[in-house]
C-alpha cells in the first residue's frame, strides 16, 4: 500500500534509497493554522522530540510527548502528529522500510515481521529516562554523525544500526503485556479516509463518505470526531487544501485551475477556506514558496 497522505518536501530530510532508513529534522510550529492529517504508511516510524512538546495521535490514543522521549509507531496505523503549545517543537522523525531486511530471511521472520504484521502492537511510547529510548536516541546521533562525514563504508554501520534499533524494539514487543484490541472501528475509519484521499478531487457528500465504510450518517460523524477531531467534510477541505498547497507550490497550475482540480468548484471560495487554513491567500503562499 501506498503512503496515503504526503508531507511536504523537507530540504532537511536524508533519505537513502539504497538503505532501509530515511531521518529527517522538522520544526511543528506553535498552534501551526495548518495541522499535519491523519494518514498511515508502510514504513516503521520513530519520532523524537529534541525541544518542546508535541501530540502524537495514534489510532484512538493521543499523548504527549516532552524532550528526550520517543515514540515508535508501526507500519499501517493512522496517526498524526501536531502543536498545540504556545512554542515551537524540535523533532527528529526516522522511517524504516523493513521489508528492505528480508533479504535476511531467518532474522526477518523470526525478530521483524511479527513486530510490523500484529496490527495491535500501534505504538510505544518511550519516556526519556527508560533505558531502550536513550540506547536509541544515542544511535539516532550516531546516524546523523555516519550522514555528515560519511566515512568509507558507513553504509555498512547504518545497516547495523538498524537491526540494533529494531533489537530493542522487539524486546519491548515481547514484553508488552497488555496490548489493545484493533478497533473495527479503526477499519471503518480507514475506509472513509482513504475514499477521501482518491476521490478529493470530485463533489464528495457525507453519504458519499459514509457509504464508503456503509455506515449511517451519525456513525460517520461520530467516527470522524473519534479520530481526527474534526467533521467528515472539515476533513476533506483539509486534505483539499493540502493537495491544493502542493499545486501552488509547483507554480504550474492558476488558482481557476486548482480550485476545479481540488474539488472546490470556486476560486473565490477556495481561496477563502486556504487563507483561513494557511493564514495568507493562495497567490502569497505561492510567491513565498518560490522564493525558498
């Protein structure tokens, strides 16, 4: 499966194509106008936050996370990650494409595949002070260090450091006692976000959204509210508008056109939900980007 919802193109971002790990440095800005959606992917995820605090919603959960604490989210969960302080947060976010360590099969069957495969195990969290955390905080740094200086065969320790990484997060796998039930409710919700995402571009209606998962109006609503804390049909001018921001950034399209493309119908209307969503006007977010 596909990555269902895109972040923008970050220029602090490594991403090695031919290693199973990409890393890269964000800033969640404080009570941002535009939060992250809700999306899922089929990469392991480790967030750590450097300075302030951000909400790492996963599934049903929703927790915070302080300086010097991780968490782990699986491959396939819906999550998002946003500020709701007065203060920019300093995160690091490492991706893990696992099944670029099945060459190794007997380790990847044994210790790898029935960590990503159990939907139930969504995520850890991990407070700064427990020891897995800062052995993976420490090879997070040392990862970085391999990036900068890439010394002669690096790629052969970062390799390494992801089995290493992956160690520990088995560990905590197997000694997880108590593990939450995967909500049929998280399968419902799943399918109304993904007919979102491939049909965004068309005159979507909440029964539309709601025949997607056959379930009634209310259930939508309720559902929606559940997970993203917002309306069916909020979410959807979100997603618009965060397809719409790509479009704008590549400067290829008028805003006429992207308005009919995303699925507004109207500029004068899209260009009322953007600038209530991004705090500018469509044309000043293109000229700001161009500048970058």
């Amino acid at each position: 499966m596909q990555t269902q919802y895109i972040k923008d193109a970050n220029p602090h971002i490594n991403d090695f194509h031919h290693l199973p790990i990409a890393l890269e440095h964000d800033i969640v800005y404080a009570k941002s106008h535009h939060e992250q959606l809700l999306h899922w992917h089929d990469e392991v995820e480790i967030i750590r936050v450097n300075k302030g605090h951000i909400h790492c919603h996963v599934n049903e959960s929703d927790f915070l996370l302080s300086p010097g604490e991780l968490c782990f989210i699986n491959v396939d969960q819906m999550h998002k990650i946003y500020n709701s302080s007065s203060e920019d947060c300093d995160i690091d976010v490492i991706s893990i494409k696992a099944e670029m360590l099945a060459k190794n099969e007997e380790v990847y069957e044994k210790f790898i595949k029935p960590i990503i495969h159990n939907k139930e195990f969504s995520h850890v969290e991990m407070a700064g002070k427990n020891s897995y955390a800062l052995l993976i905080s420490s090879m997070i740094n040392d990862i970085y260090v391999m990036i900068e200086e890439k010394p002669y065969a690096y790629e052969l320790d970062i390799i390494g450091y992801v089995y290493m990484i992956f160690r520990r997060l088995y560990l905590v796998y197997i000694t997880k006692k108590e593990e939450a039930p995967y909500s049929t409710d998280t399968s419902l919700q799943r399918r109304m976000s993904t007919y979102i995402y491939e049909h965004y571009g068309e005159k979507i209606t909440l029964d539309d959204i709601a025949s997607a998962a056959n379930v009634s109006r209310s259930k939508c609503a309720s559902l929606f509210k559940k997970y993203t804390q917002s309306t069916p049909i909020a979410f959807l001018n979100s997603y618009r508008l965060e397809m719409a921001s790509r479009m704008l950034a590549r400067g290829e399209e008028s805003l006429a056109d992207i308005a009919v493309i995303c699925g507004f119908g109207e500029q004068s209307y899209f260009s009322r939900l953007f600038t209530k969503e991004y705090g500018c006007t469509p044309l000043t977010y293109r000229k700001e980007k161009q500048l970058l």
